[in-house]
C-alpha cells in the first residue's frame, strides 16, 4: 500500500510539474470588448510540442490563437473555423514557428464570445521529422474537414519541400483525404490516390506545380472520410525537406542563438540567420 501510494504521490507531482499556469481571472473576449492579451515574456520556456491550453465558459462561437505583432497574424499551426461551445477547454500545439513568433511578440487569445478563466503551457508530445505546418489531434469521422491558416506554411521555403504528410492514427490506409485549397470546381491538389501509404502515414510527392499551388494557397483543408474504418485522430501534417532550409522540428547540429537587430528577433543557427517566423533573412 505504501509503494502504490508513494507511485501515486509522485506521479502526481510529475503531471503537476508539466503544467504552468500562464494566465488566471476572468476575461470576457468578443470583437467589441477584445480579446485575451499575454505578454511574450510568459513563452520564454516555451518549446516546440508543448500546448497551450485555455479554460473557457459560456462560448456561443469560436476561437482564435494570434500574436501581437503589426498585422495580429494567426499564430502558425492554429486552426480556422475552431468552433468551441459552452464550457470546457481548447487545446492549441505548438510548432517551432509558433514558439518563435510567441517568444517575439506574445499571444492574443480572440473570439466573437467567450469567458476565458485560465490559459496553461503544459507538455504535448514530440514532434515529426521536417517542418511542421500543423500538430495537434483532430476528430477524423464522416467527411471531417481541418481548416488550416496559411500563417503555418507561408514562410517555409518550398523549393527544398520533397513531399507533404498526412499523420493520423487511423487502424487502417482505406479512408478519403482530399487536400484542397477550396470547395471550387479546381481547388483541390490531390487525394489519396496521389498518395502513398507510410507507417502511421499517407505521403505525397510535391511536384514542381504543387508546390507553387500550396505555397500560394490562402488556406489549406484536409478533409477525410472513414469510410468502413472507426472514426479516428489525425495528428500532425508535415513537410519533408531535403537538406537544411528553415528551422524545422530536428535536433540542431548547433545551439540557436537569438538576438534583436533594428528591433527584430534574429536567430542564428548552424550558420544561417532566420527571423521569429522561420524565414531566412540575410
């Protein structure tokens, strides 16, 4: 009885040290009143993986992640069309891309109406190789549609991109994915008939006219359909690079550096210097 309670204790302590409570009170958020603002200097332990987690109440919409810069971008890797209601919480994962932008310019937290009480930064899981556009887990059913802002893909360098990755958990390869950019007649790039199947995975090439295409798309839509499977989560959406490009979600052969230069985060890494939101600049 002692060992279970000593394991008990201490595994208690383990989940209670994973998480930090970043923001506590009682915010009302809507267009009108603004939204819930957090300081940059609350993500300086942030790391790529982690999630921030919001505690809402009384929700009749949706919800949306932005950083405080000039223009209020979507924070890279956050969802469009995040429809929340009622009570509960919202988990948003974090790319490197968002973690840097976070650390640059802090996060606003937006909607048309909600009660926010708490915001959290808690662990997540380890990310995929490549650069990450999206992590999370998203509810793949019935023709079930992730909306992606284009803020988590705009700045990746899509020359150096060799295919994209469509992870899930799904228990088998026989369900529909449409990647589009619209519902147009045209707006889609591909399905699962250009795809092959990897483990844990459905991968397609990048072809010279694709990349151009997602590169310039205003957003993206995965859609999926379980057809005869159980419904089921997808997990992450990747890009595969060849060779050294941006900052992607790989170990560093060298340690980042970041400074400010005319006022902008700068980050150095294995001789290359990029800006909050992966770009190179030079």
């Amino acid at each position: 009885m002692k060992k279970i309670f000593l394991f008990v204790a201490t595994l208690a302590m383990s989940i209670a040290a994973s998480a930090t409570d970043i923001w506590t009170g009682s915010k009302h958020v809507s267009w009108a009143d603004g939204g819930l603002q957090i300081a940059a200097a609350q993500f300086a332990n942030a790391t790529p993986g982690q999630k921030i987690v919001l505690t809402y109440e009384s929700v009749s919409d949706g919800v949306e992640f932005k950083v405080m810069n000039e223009h209020f971008d979507h924070l890279a890797g956050s969802r469009e069309a995040a429809k929340i209601n009622g009570n509960g919480t919202f988990e948003q994962f974090l790319t490197q891309t968002a973690v840097d932008s976070l650390k640059a310019h802090g996060l606003e937290i937006i909607g048309a109406n909600f009660t926010a009480t708490k915001v959290e930064l808690n662990d997540g899981k380890t990310l995929k190789d490549g650069v990450s556009v999206w992590t999370g887990f998203f509810w793949a059913d019935e023709w079930s549609t992730l909306e992606l802002y284009r803020d988590g893909y705009c700045n990746v360098d899509f020359s150096k991109a060799t295919a994209i990755r469509f992870y899930s958990e799904a228990a088998g390869t026989d369900y529909v994915l449409n990647f589009l950019e619209n519902w147009d007649a045209g707006g889609k790039f591909a399905d699962q008939s250009n795809m092959t199947d990897g483990a844990g995975y459905k991968e397609l090439p990048l072809t010279d006219e694709l990349r151009t295409r997602i590169a310039n798309a205003g957003h993206w839509m995965i859609q999926f359909n379980k057809e005869q499977l159980n419904a089921f989560n997808v997990t992450d959406i990747v890009l595969v690079m060849s060779g050294t490009t941006g900052i992607d979600n790989t170990a560093a052969e060298t340690k980042a550096v970041k400074f400010y230069r005319n006022g902008q985060l700068v980050i150095e890494k294995n001789g290359k210097s990029y800006n909050a939101l992966g770009a190179e600049v030079k």
